[in-house]
C-alpha cells in the first residue's frame, strides 16, 4: 500500500498503546517488531538485554542471540520524527560494518558496549545452535529498492566472514532486510492474523452443534464434510486460506518424516472415511461471523482462515479430484473474535499446540494454580503460571511465568540454571522445587521477579544518561557491568544475600518474603531500581560471576560473596549518615511473614 501518513500503519497505531516498551526509547520501533516476528513474550526480560551500549556499539542497535530460536539479529534502528517517502540511506550500509566487527574484529578490539553481545553470538554460533543470521535496518518510513539493493551489496563478504567459522556455518542461512513501514505491518498482521478469504460460505444443511462464547469470542462447534473442505483449499489455498497458519499443506508421502502424517490422513481418508471424525484432531477457523438458528444449527459463515489443520485440510485437498469424501466428517471450530491480541493469542497457541513444552505439565499443579488465584485477589500484578492462552489485560502489569521461574532460580539457586536450563527449571523436580517450593506466595514471586526487571529497566535509563553527556564514572561502571549477558541474574543472586543485612533481621520463610500487599509492579521496581542505586558502587563487584555467560560457578560464588561482605561492611555505616538511612525507603515495604 501507500503510506502518507503514520496513521497510514496498523503497527504504528498498535505501538502507540504499547507504554510497557516505552523503557527501549528510540529502539522501542525494532523491539515492537522483533517480539512480533519472534512471539517473544517477554521483551523486557527478553530483548532489553539485547540493546547495545556502554562504550561504543559498532553501528549496532540491538543484537538478539536464541540458542532456543536458532537466531541471531543485528539490528540498526532508526526512528524519524516526522513521516518521511524513506529512510535515510547511509544506515543500511553500516550494517556491513556491523556485520564485520560481530564476526571478524579481534575479541580484544571489540567496542566495550557491544563486546559482550558479540562474543555471545559467536558463540552460539561454534556451538552449531544458530540456523539463520538476520541483519536488519528497522525505521518508521516507507521501504525503499534502493536501500534494499544497498544492503543486498553487503552479502556475498559477509558470507565468507561466515564461512569462516567452519562447517557450523554451513547451514545457517544469512538475510540482509530493510524493516520499514511494509514488513512492519506485515508483521502485525501476521500476529493478528487478519482473515483473508472473506467471501459467504453456506451449508447446504444447517449442521448440528453448540456455541460457546466469552467475553470476547464465540466459536460454533460442529463438524463440516471432507468433500466441503477438500473443495474449499482447491479454491482458496492460493488466496489466503491459510493466512493464519504458520505454515502450509507441508505436502504427504511415505518417506519424509514431516509428511508420512499426512499420507496416513489420506490413507485413512480412503480406507476408513466412516472413521475420520475419530481419527482426526480437526479444524479450528476464524471467520468474520456466522448464522445460526437457535445456536444449535449453523447455516454459513462469512470469511474463513484455517487457524489450525492446514495438514488435514491440504490432504484431503490435494487427493484425486475423482476421491469420494462424502462420507468424511470433520470436526471444526469457527471462532469469530474482533480482539486482535485475543485472536493473535489464539492463532499462536494454536499453532503451537503440538509442541508440548515443560511448563504446560506444571500450569494446572496445586502451586501456579494458587499463585495466579493469589495475584488475582491481591490486584498487584498479573501472572500467568504458565498457563499458554492468558491475555494480559496491561502489559505492563504482566509476570510472565518462564522469568519469573529463572529469577526465582537466581534468587534461591544458581544464576547458572537460569541462564543456561531455563526449561529445565519446569521439567525437573529438583530445579522446580527451588523456584516454586510448596508455600511460595505471590508477594514474593513479584518480590524477585520485579527485582530481574529493575536491572533490566536500570541499564536502559543508564544508557539513556550516557547518551546524553551526563553519565558520572560510577554509573558507567555500574552499565559495563549491566551490559554484560545474565546480568540481571547475577544481579538478583547477589541482593538475595544481602537482604537480611538490610533488616537487620532474619528472613522468617524465605519464600514468602516480600513487599507488603499494598505495593504494585511498578512500585516495586521502583524500589528495587533506587536500591540498586544506592549500592551502585557495590554491585559492579558482581561483574567477575558473569564470566563466560555465568558459566563459572566459583566465580559466580566468589563474587556474591565479595558484594555481601563489602556491602554488610558499609550498610552499617550508611545508617549512620547525616542524611538519615538511605534504604529505609526499601526496608519499611518490607513484609517479612511466616
């Protein structure tokens, strides 16, 4: 489309109601964009780490590395104040700059304020866990060929630097790709995964079923006919049938492993078509509505995305046009919903369904039962348990349950297990115990998880202050070491020992300690924030436990040891100041219950 105007954008209006990644200043546009591509779900835990700074960053804005994703991102960002035709062209360049420094600049020469982003990423890659290496320009203006053929120049060098990590690199797939206003929309469209098809549909039968509904969906539950869905992907696959889905018909045969599924579902289609409906999962579909007739017979629906069962629909689809699928009934579910981050979470959980991951098994047990009724009754925050499908009613009110599990595992064990098994805290019992032992409250799951996100939200404002000329040298040590990766975590295993110093007390049960019932989110990591800052001299002596991405655990050991004696040593004495007690603020919003 054309774009005139930034209201011209779906993603530009939907980022003006994004206040919680207001803490990613000028890179909040590649932060929006990044959880979009990515289903990322905690962008502050997640992708504020990733902002470069500190020292010099190499024409590098953000570099995303997941071993979990198989990604790596470098990411130049660039926000217009006005709306411009396109972006400033010089930017893209710089990315073959950056692209040089992350995988050819002696470690030793390395900008301080990407350095530690960068010897990360060419990790990830010698240990053969990256699959694709995206290199991106993100700005809020129209693309541009130019541009495009600009940054296309860069590849062919960049590939050999690759090439020269050895047969590690071999299969890991390189883009350069100017993110502008088109693919920025296309990405929230993919995440709110308009409807497509949007032509009239009807039955020539009313069919039987029953609805069900919530505040903001319905969905009409029946079963439609083989021959039905096999007509409908023949006209409509190539229209964008499956234009919530994220993938295709992957194609049947008896030979690759990922399509051997689809030749049993034709397979059964032909031998046992009575049996179909038994042996199928089904259909979900989004539609635009639908016309029932006393909720109980559905006469057509308008509009149709096939959400879920592209595999089941493209089988029977892609079967001889002579096959006979009468007799085939298919279970289906038409939803129709108009919340687009209600039906982006649909879409999602939907498609993930299938991969079954650890803290599925623990989103129902007695403990993330009784946390999320806890949050619930107290107000003070909203968290999920772990439970896939929760709408967050305020982002920025969220606990999302997979960082708060490795704070806690910070906070009570080793920062190495969060960093390095954070699955691993939900699929074994040992680790799970530590972060969610029996009698945790949810006072304290806030307690530490707010603590993991003021390190985060410190390091953005630190930057910020670097940024403008006015960053003392104590805070600048401060953000060297707030740049380094795991951080945050070191950050929470070295206050964790310091707490009952500053009550001048012992923790009654340490998994209930907490801010009191009356202190929000926000509050609270306000008061950690300020904490933070009062011991800032401090807590830059936890540096050394980040070595190798927390990978040391004597020098993790050593280093929260070093910060506990040399801050016990001084609280005493902060006490005594002038001024009167620099952390009493923290200390009388402490609950220390049983």
């Amino acid at each position: 489309m054309s774009y005139q105007d930034f209201d011209d954008c779906q993603f530009m209006l939907a980022l003006k109601q994004r206040d919680d990644l207001d803490p990613f200043k000028e890179n909040k546009i590649a932060a929006f964009g990044m959880e979009l591509c990515f289903s990322i779900d905690d962008p502050i835990a997640t992708l504020l780490p990733a902002v470069t700074g500190g020292g010099g960053d190499a024409k590098i804005d953000l570099l995303f590395v997941s071993r979990d994703l198989g990604v790596i991102v470098v990411c130049q960002a660039y926000e217009s104040s006005r709306f411009r035709k396109s972006a400033l062209g010089n930017k893209g360049t710089d990315l073959g700059h950056a692209m040089s420094v992350l995988l050819a600049t002696d470690e030793a020469k390395l900008p301080e304020g990407v350095a530690p982003h960068i010897k990360d990423a060419r990790a990830a890659i010698r240990e053969g866990t990256i699959r694709a290496v995206h290199v991106w320009y993100v700005h809020n203006c129209p693309e541009s060929l130019q541009i495009q053929q600009d940054m296309e120049l860069c590849v062919a060098g960049i590939k050999t630097m690759l090439d020269a990590y050895g047969d590690v690199s071999k299969n890991i797939a390189l883009q350069f790709k100017e993110v502008g206003l088109e693919t920025l929309d296309s990405f929230y469209r993919a995440s709110s995964q308009s409807i497509a098809v949007t032509d009239l549909f009807e039955f020539g039968e009313p069919r039987k079923g029953f609805l069900m509904h919530d505040a903001d969906w319905k969905t009409f539950i029946t079963t439609v006919n083989g021959q039905w869905l096999a007509d409908l992907y023949r006209k409509y696959e190539s229209r964008g049938l499956y234009n919530p889905n994220v993938r295709g018909f992957m194609g049947a045969n008896n030979k690759d492993s990922d399509k051997v599924i689809n030749a049993g579902i034709q397979s059964s289609a032909k031998e046992s078509p009575q049996d179909f409906f038994v042996f199928n999962n089904g259909i979900t579909a989004l539609v635009h509505d639908f016309e029932l007739v006393d909720d109980a017979l559905i006469k057509s629906v308008t509009g149709i995305g096939i959400v879920n069962g592209a595999q089941t629909t493209g089988s029977l689809g892609e079967l001889d046009p002579r096959e006979d699928l009468s007799k085939i009934e298919v279970g289906v579910r038409f939803i129709k919903c108009e919340n687009k981050e209600t039906v982006r979470s649909i879409t999602r959980f939907n498609n993930s369904q299938n991969k079954v991951i650890q803290s599925d098994f623990r989103a129902h047990d007695t403990i993330q039962s009784r946390l999320r009724d806890e949050f619930r009754t107290l107000r003070i925050a909203e968290y999920d348990g772990g439970l896939r499908g929760h709408i967050f009613e305020n982002k920025k009110n969220k606990i999302e349950s997979h960082t708060a599990a490795q704070a806690l595992t910070a906070w009570h064990g080793s920062p190495y297990d969060s960093y390095h098994n954070k699955m691993q805290i939900w699929e074994d019992d040992k680790h799970y115990k530590i972060a969610f032992n029996e009698v945790i409250s949810a006072q304290h799951v806030l307690f530490v998880y707010s603590l993991n996100e003021a390190a985060n939200l410190l390091k953005s404002e630190l930057q910020e202050k670097q940024k403008q000329g006015q960053i003392m040298q104590d805070e600048k040590d401060l953000l060297g070491f707030l740049n380094e990766r795991g951080s945050a975590f070191m950050t929470v295993h070295g206050m964790s020992g310091l707490l009952e110093t500053l009550l001048e007390t012992k923790i009654l049960s340490p998994y209930k300690i907490g801010f009191k019932k009356t202190v929000s989110k926000d509050q609270a990591c306000d008061l950690w924030m300020n904490l933070l800052k009062v011991f800032s001299k401090l807590v830059v002596l936890l540096r050394p436990g980040t070595t190798g991405r927390l990978s040391n655990s004597g020098e993790i050991q050593k280093a929260q040891k070093e910060f506990i004696r040399s801050a016990g040593t001084i609280a005493p004495f902060m006490k005594s100041m002038t001024g009167g007690n620099p952390f009493e603020f923290f200390v009388k919003k402490i609950d220390n219950k049983i």
